[in-house]
C-alpha cells in the first residue's frame, strides 16, 4: 500500500461501489470516471454479475474453519493430515505458534471433534491454548464464464477459485494481477483473457485429482503409499503443482505414466 500511495493511488475505505457504465463507476455517492474496471471482490464478485461474467455454480464446494494455537512448532513445513473426509493442515506461523485449517464437506465439524481423527496432532497440541477464534468460509472450485467484458476484467477469486487444498489461492490472484497489469499496458485485455486461461487449467486439473482423493479412500491409501516409496516422484509431482510456466507441467505422458503405478501401489 506505501507504494502504491507512492506512485499515486487514492484509497477509498468504506465505501460500496453501487454501479458502472462504460465511462466510469458510482461509489458512495461519487461518481469515478476510470478506463479499466477490475473486479477483484471474491467468488461472489458483485462486479462479475453486474458485467454479465459471473461464475458458474462451483463443482463442489466445502468448508473451511481455522485457529491459531500456542505451541511451538515441531517443523518448519507445512504438513497436510489425510482423514475420513476431511484435512487438517498445520502452518507455523511465528517461534510459538501454529496454524491448524480445517477442510471437510461437513458443516457442522470444527476443528475440535475432527482432531479424534488425528490423534497424532491433537496430542501435541493438548497442552496448548488457543490463540484466536475459530473462523469458517467456504471453498470451491469455480470460474466465471468469461474473465473479460469491454473495460471489465476480473481477477483472483472473482475469476477463478480453487479448493484449498491446493494452497494456490493466494498465488494465482497474484499471477492474475501481473497479467492483467501487462494487458493495461499494452492495451489488449484480450491478452489477459487468452493468459488467464493458460494458467488457471494445471490448478483446474490437480484440484480435481485432489478431491477425487478426498472421495475415494481407496485411492487415498494407494497415491500416498506411492508417494511414500517415492520421495522423488512426489517432489516432481510437488513441482509441477507449484510451476508457473507451462513447460515445467506434467506431459500426459507422465500423468498416464503416473496413474498406472498408483494402481500398482
């Protein structure tokens, strides 16, 4: 925001933007007059229904609860617990604090009756107090039918969302915002369209295997077998998830390669 303010942002706070025309938009009661409209306002993007682009019912979506513990952090990883159809995640998040998520299709469980199916982490964390609030939303697996409209561009989860399980939320808004920065610049929101598509198809897919995992048990137990006599494999798979260009994404190749040893597992 320093920066921004630097290169002379203004900053509106508590206000709502109540309509746009081709010339601008309307916002507590002023009238903005602008070249580009972004919505960036989440999955349920007011910008994105008012722009005829708004998202299609999501594939599946589930719900999300996390809390901050006091206790210090065993690793410096993140780990990602597997249960009957849930996650847990755990993030340190400073010297004496950690960050447990919730992931389940349930609403009603919160992350207190779903440690009896991780007994592991609930024991290290039974002398340990918690720190915030517990605090719920919900995830899915959405896009908007288009991500472009004259003047109006969407980005992050008003254009596209991923379950959380695959971490990249907050990675891809930022990919977008880059994108669409190099579009203002040339000009072409078409660009940003034709980009915007390129990189949201890998999270599209890995999310898909992802929840698929979390529907099957069986199929569960086989990948996280192979993985676990395949550090490697796992590394590379890991790598492809996170990659940004499409030439570090997996060949079809070597996901066919990939499923016919998880059924071996």
């Amino acid at each position: 925001m320093e920066r921004a303010c630097q290169v002379g942002v203004a900053f509106h706070w508590g206000i709502r933007v109540t309509g746009f025309d081709a010339r601008g938009a309307q916002a507590g009661g002023v009238y903005f007059p602008c070249r580009w409209l972004v919505g960036a306002d989440g999955q349920n993007s007011t910008v994105g229904k008012w722009a005829n682009l708004s998202s299609r019912p999501p594939r599946t979506a589930r719900f999300g609860f996390s809390r901050h513990y006091a206790v210090v952090p065993w690793t410096d990883l993140v780990e990602v617990h597997w249960g009957p159809g849930c996650q847990i995640f755990l993030t340190p998040t400073g010297s004496d604090e950690i960050c447990i998520a919730l992931l389940s299709h349930d609403p009603q469980l919160r992350i207190d009756r779903a440690l009896a199916h991780f007994p592991e982490v609930a024991e290290r964390l039974k002398s340990s107090r918690p720190l915030t609030a517990e605090l719920g939303g919900v995830t899915s697996l959405g896009r908007a039918r288009s991500v472009v409209s004259g003047h109006v561009a969407l980005v992050g989860d008003a254009s596209f969302t991923v379950d959380g399980i695959t971490g990249q939320g907050l990675s891809l808004a930022f990919q977008h915002a880059i994108l669409l920065a190099e579009a203002f610049a040339r000009e072409d929101l078409h660009s940003y369209e034709i980009a915007h598509g390129e990189i949201s198809r890998a999270p599209w897919r890995m999310t898909r295997l992802l929840l698929l995992m979390d529907r099957s048990a069986w199929l569960r137990r086989k990948v996280l077998r192979l993985f676990a006599g395949n550090p490697a494999l796992f590394s590379k798979v890991m790598s492809a998830h996170m990659a940004e260009a499409a030439q570090e994404s997996l060949k079809a190749t070597e996901v066919l390669g990939l499923g016919w040893q998880v059924l071996r597992a």
